[in-house]
C-alpha cells in the first residue's frame, strides 16, 4: 500500500518536529542546488531553525544573491517607469535576436551563406528543402486535380445542353432504321448522345492545316 497523505500542520511532538525538520531541511538543500547546477540558475536558500540557528545555500554567494533580489525587486514594482523601460528593451532585444535568426534561416534555405555549417547542418538543411518542396508539389497536383474536375463538370453540362437541344430539333430515331443519327461533340461522333463527355489535362497539339475548320465547331450530322 502507498503512504498516506500527510497532514500540513505544526507537529506537537518535539522530537518528531525536529527529525521532520532536519530531513526535510537537507532535501531542501539538496534540491536547491541540484537546481542551480541542472539549469545553471543563481539559488539562495536560508533556513532558521525554532531555536534560531541558521542553514544556508548559495550557488554563488548569498551576499550577491541577496543583492540581486534586491534590485529585482525594486525594478519590477508596479509603476515603476525604470522597469517598464528594461522591459521593453528586453522584449525589443528578443524580437531582434528573432528577426536575425529567421533572415539568418531564410539566406541559408536560398542557398547563400552556407559556408559555416557542418555537414549535420548542411543535411538537416536538406531534409527542411525536401519536405518543403514535397509540400508544394501535393499543393500543386491538389490544384490540377481540381481544375480536371471542374472542367469535367463543364464539360458534362454542355454535353447536356447539347442532348436537349439534339432532342429538341430531331427529337428520338431509331438508330436501327435507315437514318442513322450521330452526334458530334468537339468534332467527335458518339453513337449514344446521353453518354457524358469525359476531359483531362493534356499538352496543347498542333492541329493539322489540312482540317477544315467546319468540322471543329458542334453540330449535328445525318449518315444517309
């Protein structure tokens, strides 16, 4: 089973009061300067016993560290114009440093100013190019896709148009009689009109200079 939940109050017992006191001061101590080795910070612990005697830790000195919290603290009081000056500057120094590094990311990702990486820089820098232009070319299909798509859908709804009005002029024959009916779409014949027109994407093609341009419009033909 776990240890139960310990109660934060003044224990009575004077014995158990000062073992409490004495493991609990040493793992303060411990901790405080585990901190300020871990993460390189400037700690100061100190500790009074009931009985008055002092315990202290200071990663530096505690002379320094006092003096430190000293004037951080006079420098971050509310309305204070000398600290909301040293701010600003603070924040001004950060967004320059920012700046910097992204001009910095943008020169090296076009290819100048190259000469003082490694070669672990130089192939992480690589992959970011890679994977960005992977990015761009999904875009780009995702673009084309869509385009095929919706001229598809053009292309259909004018084939449509173009099913009525065959309906309306000639109306329905039977393509087994002795007038055989076909029906001419992008100078194509289809023998079924309700068919749908299907389109993609292709190169441009030089058109023959022997076609007669008659037979590139829409219309309508009788086979006899």
């Amino acid at each position: 089973m776990g240890r139960g939940k310990i109660v934060i109050r003044r224990i009575d017992n004077s014995t158990n009061r000062q073992v409490t006191f004495s493991k609990r001061r040493n793992g303060l101590l411990k901790k405080a300067k585990e901190l300020a080795i871990l993460c390189d910070a400037e700690v100061g612990v100190m500790i009074f016993s009931s009985t008055g005697k002092l315990y202290d830790f200071a990663s530096t000195s505690m002379r320094s560290v006092i003096e430190r919290y000293n004037k951080a603290k006079e420098e971050n009081q509310p309305g204070n114009p000398t600290s909301e000056v040293k701010f600003w500057q603070r924040e001004a120094a950060i967004l320059r440093q920012q700046l910097q590094n992204l001009q910095e990311n943008h020169r090296q990702m076009m290819g100048e100013e190259l000469s003082g990486l490694t070669i672990k820089d130089l192939q992480n820098l690589e992959s970011q190019l890679e994977m960005s232009l992977h990015g761009v070319r999904m875009k780009k299909d995702q673009i084309l896709m869509d385009e095929i798509q919706e001229l598809t859908r053009k292309g259909n709804l004018i084939h449509q148009e173009n099913v009525e009005f065959y309906k309306k002029v000639y109306g329905t024959r039977d393509v087994n009689g002795t007038n055989k009916e076909l029906f001419v779409t992008n100078g194509q014949s289809i023998e079924d009109p309700h068919e749908p027109v299907h389109l993609q994407l292709s190169q441009p093609q030089q058109q023959n200079s022997e076609t007669s341009p008659r037979a590139t419009k829409l219309g309508i033909l009788q086979l006899h």
